[in-house]
C-alpha cells in the first residue's frame, strides 16, 4: 500500500489519480474513471469530483492500492 500526501483538507479523486500517478494529466481523468474500478474505503467510486480525506483507502484497478495521509 502507497501513502498519497495531501496538504489541504480534501483532495478530489481526479486529482489524487495525478498525484498517485495512475494517470499523466488531471484531464485523463474523466475516461480512466470510465474504464477502470475504483474503490474507495471499499465502496465503488468513480465521480472525479468524489472529496477524499486523509485516512481514505483508494484501490485503484491496474494501478494498486494507496492511503490518503495529512502533510505536515
């Protein structure tokens, strides 16, 4: 499992793909959320927009599996 830091309160799922690396541009986002599972906290996700807090679980499908933690 990979930890993701995130230094504001939330960040939305599309730009946590970027930042996870599981896409190359925030504008792929829309249709890699079509094509792949993605599971947060254990619940099927794949609105963009979704807010993700530290503490979340984010299994991506072909990408791996990653915890959302707070920067200092």
């Amino acid at each position: 499992m990979k930890e993701v830091e995130i230094r504001t309160e939330y960040i939305a799922l599309g730009q946590f793909l970027k930042l996870a690396d599981c896409i190359s541009t925030g504008g792929q986002a829309k249709f890699f959320l079509q094509e792949a599972v993605v599971h947060i906290n254990g619940e099927a996700d794949n609105r963009r927009g979704r807010k993700l807090y530290a503490g979340d679980r984010v299994e991506v499908e072909g990408c791996g599996v990653f915890v959302v933690v707070a920067g200092k």
